[in-house]
C-alpha cells in the first residue's frame, strides 16, 4: 500500500462520510500581520487591543475571516486537493470569537453529491464544522467544490444536491459585548446602523493588485494545499494555462476593500450564500461595491444591529463603471470574480 495520501477524488466520497481532518492550529500573533499584510484588513477591532478592551474584549478577537480561512484550510486535504474549483458557501456562521493562543480543528460530513455530464467530474457538497481548544463551535459552513474523477470512462449517475437556506436565521443570543462608547475616531468610521438605507449602493474606491507572491503566501498560511493553487507545471496544460487564486483571498480582498463606507460593521454574523463567478489570476485588480439588501433590528440588542449585504468583487474595472453584474442572457459580466451575500453587526448610535 502506497504512503503517500494522493487525494480524494469523486468516486472516494459518499454521502453521510464522516471525516477528521489533521494539523489542528494554534494561532498566533505573526498569523494576524501576516494576514494583514496579504490582504491590507483595515478593521479597528482585529488591530488594537486597546480598541477591543473598550469594545468589552480582553483582547482583539481574530479577523473571522483569517479564522474562516485558517480552519476551512484543514478541510483541503480531504475534500479539494483534486479540486477543479471551490464553486460557493452557504449557511456559514461564526458562532464564538477566536483569539490568537486558541487551537482550532474541523470535522466534515458530505452532504451531496453530482457527477457532472461531461463524465469527468463532479461536485462534492459537504458540511465543515470547526471547534477550538474547549470544544466551543467557532465555524459552521456549507460549501461544494468541483473535483476530478478518477475513471473518467465509468458513469456514476450520481446526483443528490442538498438544498440550502437563502439566509441564515438570526439567533436569539449573539456572542458580542454590549456596545457603548463606540470610539468613531479609532474605528475610523461615523456611520452606524440607522444611517444605512435598503438599496443603497457603497462603490468602494480602492483597488488591490494581488501578485503570485500575495496569493501563494495567504494559501500557504492557511495550509491550503490545492493543487490549482501552487502548480505552475500542472496547470500550464489545463484551460486556464496558469495558478488560480483561492477564491477565499479574493473574499479577503473585498472585504478589505468594504472598510471605506462599512468601518463600524467590524464583526461577520455569517455568510448567507457566495459564488466566485469568474476565475481570478495574479496581476488581476481588485475593486467592489456594496449593495444594502437588509437592515436587521434585534429584539433583545438596543445596542447592535445586522445589515444584510451585497458585495461584488470585480476584476481590473472599477465599481462606479458597472451598472449590471450580468450580461444580457443573465449570466455574470466576465469581470465579477465574485458575489457575496452575508450579514454584518454593526453598532447602533449611541443613546
């Protein structure tokens, strides 16, 4: 029997698998400024311990992000290391903070299964649920991926796709600090929840160039070690002709990008649903706007409030230069990379 773990491929998974995934991580310091680094994250309450302790924290919390990334990168081993693509999320929540000294591990069930009608591949859908230290739930999320087929000539004939919730549900206890005082100086942003309107569009100005070496260090911080993502040779004969992006970087970037006009929207509640809707390459700009879909009152919270949002990241075209992210047989114009609907807490003003 070969030592050497070559990945799973499509026929290797079954629905109802139960998987462990190895290299639990404990997270440290040089993690967050390298994360900061990589992707220019901007927001007060993951920079300053200071800030944190005035927002009820002992100290700043991780970028659930980093987090997100950090963790779901257990998962590749098992799930995409033959990947094709990682294709969308749904129902992804960060039901606890994680701080820098806290270990964390995932654990995934696959949930769905498609082979694709070319024969040579499919879609695996699975269910990842990530733990630290005390066996607190830190990550809940739904994703599928597309992955090889290892007997391109056998058809399987699979075909089970789970159905997802549109959004998540908002939970009766929300695992922040009461809010008050809220240092607009330090966080770098006025606005809060009651100046945001249903429908209004922010066209955030900045652009991030991401080079080999931006993409190919953050996936090699999260031990993503997909193949697409670091084999020149390989990829150089498939369509593409060269390494993708981890489509989680671009998350990143225009999460990065979203500060300017959501300063105060610090914490993720979750990710409702994404698609990376064209494939993103090193020298590739990245901008994004964002569209108000929701405004979220809390019954038992005068202090916080979510907003549902929209934000779309674009490739090499600025925001105000789009008016329609598709085309007109409604498919996504070439330059969105990505589509991302999720839900931040945001800070009520201060009464």
């Amino acid at each position: 029997m070969s030592k050497i773990n070559l990945g799973n491929f499509f026929e290797d998974f079954t629905i109802g698998q139960k998987i462990v995934h190895p290299l639990p991580r404990t997270i440290t310091d040089g993690d967050v400024s390298f994360y900061i680094a990589l992707t220019g994250s901007r927001f007060a309450l993951h920079s300053s311990d200071l800030l944190a302790q005035k927002m009820g924290y002992e100290k700043k919390p991780l970028d659930d992000l980093l987090m997100f990334h950090l963790t779901f990168g257990k998962s590749v081993q098992d799930i995409s290391l033959n990947a094709i693509a990682n294709l969308g999320y749904a129902e992804v929540s960060f039901p606890n903070p994680v701080f820098v000294g806290d270990t964390v591990r995932l654990e995934t069930e696959v949930i769905g299964l498609k082979e694709n009608s070319n024969g040579k591949s499919g879609v695996v859908y699975v269910h990842s649920i990530g733990y630290n230290q005390d066996e607190k739930e830190v990550l809940n999320l739904k994703r599928w991926v597309m992955v090889h087929k290892k007997d391109k000539e056998t058809i399987l004939g699979t075909n089970s796709v789970p159905t997802f919730e549109k959004t998540l549900p908002i939970s009766s206890s929300i695992n922040i600090p009461v809010q008050k005082d809220i240092d607009t100086d330090a966080s770098g942003g006025k606005y809060f929840f009651e100046d945001y309107e249903v429908g209004e569009r922010l066209n955030h100005p900045e652009g991030i160039t991401v080079d080999n070496s931006d993409h190919t260090l953050a996936t090699k911080l999260y031990q993503n070690n997909a193949k697409v993502h670091f084999d020149d040779f390989m990829m150089q004969s498939s369509p593409m002709k060269q390494r993708l992006m981890y489509g989680g970087h671009v998350i990143s970037i225009a999460r990065s990008n979203s500060f300017n006009g959501l300063q105060n929207a610090q914490w993720l509640y979750s990710i409702n649903s994404g698609a990376h809707a064209n494939p993103t390459f090193a020298g590739d700009t990245i901008y994004a706007f964002t569209e108000i879909v929701e405004t979220i009152e809390l019954d038992n919270r005068d202090d916080i409030g979510l907003l549902r949002l929209r934000t779309v990241g674009l490739k090499n075209m600025k925001a105000q230069d789009v008016e329609s992210t598709f085309d007109e047989n409604g498919k996504y114009i070439k330059n969105v990379v990505l589509d991302l609907d999720y839900t931040v807490v945001i800070p009520r003003k201060q009464k």
